[in-house]
C-alpha cells in the first residue's frame, strides 16, 4: 500500500509517497480503508519536530514513527475479534495514527460511523475536533461545526487572512499535490 512517510524532520520537502506493508489489524481494532484524511497542526509539528518540548514523544533526533495524519474517513475493511460496533462496509470517520496512508489500523473506540450528510472530506476534518467521536454517538449534533462569532477582542488579528493562518498546512498540501496519485483530498 502506499503512505507519506518521513525519514527526518524538517520542511515539507521530506515527505515521500513510498510503499509500505500493509498494516494488521489487532483484536480491538479496525483496520479502515482511508477515503479523506485532513491535514492540520498536529500534522506539522510531527513533520518538523516542533516545538522541542513535544521531541520525547515524537522523536529526539529523528520521527518514532514516520506516518503522518491523525485524522480519518473512510470505509471498514477488516475488523479485530473483539470489535463489537463496526462490521466491514460501514462508513466510519475518526482518529488513528498515520492516516495519510491507503489503510490504517485505528481502535474501535477512536472512531465513529458517519453520518450520511456529510462527504468523507468533511468528515475527515470533525476527527480531531470530536475527542471521541464513539462517546458522540453516530450522529452530530444539529448546530455542531458552525462558526460562531468570536468573543470581542478574540478574533483573529486584524488584516489577517486564511492563507497566512494555515501557512504550513497550504505547504504541506501542496507538496504531496505534486506527487502522482497522493492521497491528498
């Protein structure tokens, strides 16, 4: 199957789309065939290995794992013994580790069925935002993922647009764009 993958830390540039074995699925896990997987902060900081404090968990000198994502949609493919919720074929949205892959292995309490109005981008991009999604329940709620207004004086800085804010992930994106065939959605 193939994954982004990393070798080192540093700039978008040491991403590599490379073909990696297929993951197993273990007893409480579900082995979920990615359709969308999102891109955010977390993603960065495992890429570049910032800020320092984080690097006992991620890696001192170079990443633990090498896998990126956090965030998944997709579609069950296999399911562990003692997975109660989820039977191959459903629609499931959540967290897992190095998402950006063709399969990932996730606990069945990390993950969610997806609700039928919303595509697998748009719900690839609740993962994070959920916690636990299982504690959720199968649906969202109806005003869940609006914007709301931000308090006075906690807007974001005046003149600033969303290009500069999301800076790092519009790099990211962009680089695994250019690889034929990458999983970027």
């Amino acid at each position: 199957m193939r994954a982004i993958v990393q070798d080192r830390f540093g700039p978008p540039d040491v991403l590599e789309l490379r073909e990696v074995d297929a993951p197993r699925v273990g007893d409480g896990e579900v082995l979920v065939r990615v359709r969308a997987a999102s891109v955010n902060p977390a993603d960065w900081y495992l890429m570049t290995g910032t800020p320092w404090l984080g690097r006992p968990q991620t890696g001192l000198r170079r990443p633990r794992s090498g896998r990126l994502g956090v965030d998944l949609a997709g579609e069950v493919a296999a399911v562990g013994r003692d997975v109660t919720r989820f039977r191959p074929g459903d629609a499931v949205f959540g967290t897992g580790d190095g998402t950006l892959a063709e399969y990932v292995p996730a606990a069945e309490a990390r993950l969610a069925l997806k609700p039928a109005r919303l595509s697998f981008g748009e719900a690839a991009g609740r993962g994070r935002h959920l916690r636990r999604p299982a504690r959720q329940g199968a649906d969202l709620p109806a005003d869940r993922g609006r914007r709301r207004p931000p308090p006075p004086g906690r807007g974001p800085r005046p003149g600033a647009s969303w290009s500069s804010a999301c800076e790092p992930q519009a790099q990211m994106a962009s680089t695994w764009v250019r690889h034929p065939g990458s999983l970027c959605t």
